[in-house]
C-alpha cells in the first residue's frame, strides 16, 4: 500500500494552495502531516483522495490513478476530511449504517470490533446528539475504518478536543496502527501531538513541501540546547563564540534571534558553567532553559521569517 505524489500543484483562482509537491507515503506507520493554517494540508489530502483534482500533477494509490480510476485507488483508504456531520436525532448505529453504506454479516461484525476498540460499543443505541466532541470523533474514525481500510486519512482529528480527548485519539491512533497494522496519515497544526504518534512526518507551509521523512532523520541529533536572555544579547552571544573557538567551553554554534534570545547548542558544556561566565562577565541573565532540538524548532527553522507559528 503506497501513496504517491508526483508535482502536485493546486490553484483556486490565483490562490496558490500547494506548489509542486512530490512525495511518497509507505506501508505500515503513521504519517503527520503539519502546518499552520491555510499551508494546504486539507487540499493536499483531498487531492490524494480524489475529491478535488490537483492544477497539476497527479496521485497514484497502490498504481492506480486517484482521480481516473477512482474506485480502485480508493478501495482500501479511509478518510475523514472536515469531519462527518452525523445527524444528531439518529443513534451512533444509524448514523454508521447511513454513512458508510455497509449491511451484511461481515459488515456488522467488523463494525461490531471497531466500535469496541473505541469504546463505543455502549453507545451504539445512544443519539448521536448526546455525544461528546470526543466521542463524535472516535465515532468519526469508526467511519474511517469500516471499509476495512489498510490506510485511513483523519484531517485534524483532534481539533476541538480538550487536552484529554486529545490524548485519547492520539493514544486510539497510535494503538490502531500497531494493532491491526493499518497505515494512518494525520494532520495537524499542533506539532507536540505529531511528535508522539508519528514515525513519518511531511511538513508544509505556504503550499510548498519543506521537510519530508522519517522523524528521527529530520531532527538529526537530538541535542539539548541552551536559550539565553541577557540584557546585552549582541554582547554576550559574542563572547560565547570567543569561549567556544578557543576552548574555554565546549559549546557549539551560538544564535541570536530577533527576539533578542540566544540559542546555544550545548555540546559538552554544563548550562550552570554558561550562566556563571556570563554572570562573572557582567552580564545579567534573565532567563535560561535546557531545550530539546525538538520538532518545534525545528518547524520554526523552516518556516523562519514568515512571522507564523505552528500553533497559529
Ligand atoms: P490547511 O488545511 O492547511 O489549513 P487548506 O488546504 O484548507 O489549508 O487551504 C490552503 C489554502 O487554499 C488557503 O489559503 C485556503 O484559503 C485556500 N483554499 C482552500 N480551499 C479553497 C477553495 N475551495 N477555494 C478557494 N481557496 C481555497
Ligand atoms: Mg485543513
């Protein structure tokens, strides 16, 4: 089960929503997919679904062609995009019977398993209407799976979720795949919740691919790294390179943001050795946190200079 995309390039009207994007998505993990708002994550994802068709470009699941032969590329993707609207009078179980068109034995006992990995086995006689935004999401990715999917695509699906909810559909996300070996791709903005469950990650913004692969790969050495406040940050980032080129501490590059932070990676050096130099150098220090070279920095790296976080 492979997703392949070959320079896909969507415009509506002038609005370039993606700009030659090329990428492969394999068998077997769970794929993030991350951006802030508008990078063109849910016409990235609805292009690889078929329902809108790239400028350019096109889509190949499994070899077939997502939009010229639909229905073979989409037999085993599952899909949640903006999230189903059920319809809140009818039970959980109308609801599934409805929108996922499935009836017969095999249907209902697939349904049946699913619906207990979610723990909506008991609400399966419950309105819709009387669910929480956690469980309508969970009865979101029930729909996703019931064709018995090999790979299910879920837009955002902790958006609107309180921490907790989040944490569950990251955890019945995670479980999923490990469980029964199905594939998921996941968007999202909020790049701490792409950390934890995926092992692939495709990262966008403005439309354009910026990084793409498997996770450890792109964060490289997971080296702590050192932000500093001083008053004198021009300074004091300047005496940190003298320290470091002749060995007085085993530091590594040193930074200076807009912000009129410093950012230093670590090397050997102690955080408490970097904060008494500056101290006995005359510096006052404001502020000074140990931080993993973690996704977050990375992202902020790559979109550096558009003024945007992730967590827009
Ligand atoms: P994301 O899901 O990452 O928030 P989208 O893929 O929804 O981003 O949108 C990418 C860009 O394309 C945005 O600037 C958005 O306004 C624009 N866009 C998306 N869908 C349409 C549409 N149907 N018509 C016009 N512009 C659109
Ligand atoms: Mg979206």
């Amino acid at each position: 089960m492979s997703v392949e995309c070959f320079c896909l390039t969507k415009r509506y009207g002038r609005r370039l929503a993606l700009d030659d994007v090329s990428l492969e998505i394999g068998d077997g993990g769970v794929t993030g997919l991350i951006g802030p708002n508008g990078a063109g994550k849910s016409t990235l994802i609805k292009i690889i679904t078929g329902l809108v068709w790239p400028t350019e470009g096109f889509v190949l699941v499994d070899g077939f062609d997502a939009h010229r032969e639909h229905t073979q590329a989409m037999r085993r993707i599952g899909a949640i995009i903006e999230w189903p609207a059920f319809i809140p009078d009818l039970t959980a179980r109308q609801n599934l019977d409805i929108f996922s068109g499935g009836h017969g034995a095999r249907y209902r006992a697939k349904r049946a398993e699913i619906l207990r990995f979610m723990e909506l086995d008991s609400a399966l006689e419950r309105r819709v209407g009387t669910f929480s935004t956690g469980m309508r999401q969970r009865l979101g990715i029930t729909l996703a799976l019931l064709p018995e999917s090999e790979f299910i695509i879920l837009d955002e699906p902790t958006n609107g979720l309180d921490p907790a909810g989040i944490v569950e559909i990251r955890q019945i996300i995670r479980e999923y795949n490990r469980k029964f070996g199905v594939s998921v791709m996941v968007s999202s903005h909020l790049l701490s919740e792409v950390e934890q469950i995926c092992d692939h990650l495709i990262l966008i913004d403005d439309g354009k691919l910026k990084a793409w692969g498997e996770i450890g790969e792109l964060l490289g050495d997971d080296r702590p790294e050192l932000i500093l406040e001083v008053d004198r940050p021009a300074e004091a980032a300047e005496l940190l390179r003298k320290c470091a080129e002749s060995g007085a501490l085993p530091l590594g590059p040193v930074e200076t943001a807009d912000s009129g932070r410093l950012r230093l990676a670590l090397g050997e050096a102690a955080p408490g050795a970097v904060n008494r130099l500056l101290v006995e150098a005359g510096f006052e220090v404001t502020h000074l946190a140990r931080e993993r070279r973690g996704l977050e920095s990375f992202f902020l790296r790559q979109t550096e200079g558009e003024g945007r976080s992730c967590s827009e």
